[in-house]
C-alpha cells in the first residue's frame, strides 16, 4: 500500500479484539510497519491500539507493560451501522466531521457492491518518521 501525495493512507478492516487471559492479556491492537520512500527517514515498526471508550488506561492492562499512549487510535463509530448500539462505547462520528462523512459514504458504496455491509467503526491518528 502506498499513501497519496499527502502522505495519507486508508484501511478497511476489522476491528481488532483483545487476547489472552488475566495478566497475560494484550489489548487489541494493530502491527504496522511504515517504510519510507526516502532514505531521509528510519522507517518505523509500531502497534496501534485500539480502546473502549478511547480509554488510554486501558493500555495499561497490557501484558507488555509499557504504556503507549500516543499509540491509541482515536476511534469513532456509527451506531446506526452496527444494529443500534455504539461500538465498544465509542463516540459516535461527529455530524461536522464532513470529510470522514463523505469518505464512510465512499466506502459504504463500495460496501454494497459486496452485500449488506457498512462501515461501524473508524478512527485516525497520525505519524511522524523521523529524520536520519
């Protein structure tokens, strides 16, 4: 995958869930790995996480035990979109957020083409590669 010339990227897939047991728990996250196209920049191997609420406690309950915050994923969700009911209590998608807006309708089009699925959940963060 590659970003456009923004340097933005869209993902469509599923959420991901916690794992494990009591202590030995992960919270659910995503890998990535950013490879720059300059060889300015380090790439960068990283999680993201992926919280209730958008609870960035909730991070601290990973077995990892290193807390990282600026990793969690802001999340929204469309609760008309997953049978009435917000998403792990997340926020639902601010009505004046018109970009993300036209991008769920862009995506839910698409959607369509392969049944009766819509976009639920969402979120965005941002990424910073650092200079050699």
């Amino acid at each position: 995958m590659m970003t456009d010339d923004n340097g933005r990227l869209e993902i469509l897939t599923v959420p991901p869930h916690d794992y494990g047991v009591s202590i030995i728990r992960r919270i659910a996250h995503y890998h990535l790995t950013l490879q720059p196209t300059s060889s300015r920049f380090y790439a960068l191997t990283s999680q993201l996480y992926f919280c209730a609420r958008n609870d960035p406690r909730v991070i601290d309950a990973d077995m990892v035990n290193f807390s990282r915050r600026k990793n969690l994923l802001k999340a929204w969700c469309i609760p008309e979109n997953n049978g009435g009911k917000p998403f792990l209590d997340l926020p639902p998608l601010a009505a004046e957020d018109a970009e993300m807006g036209k991008k769920v309708a862009w995506w839910n089009k698409k959607l369509a083409e392969l049944g009766d699925f819509k976009v639920a959940v969402g979120g965005h963060t941002e990424f910073v590669l650092t200079s050699k």
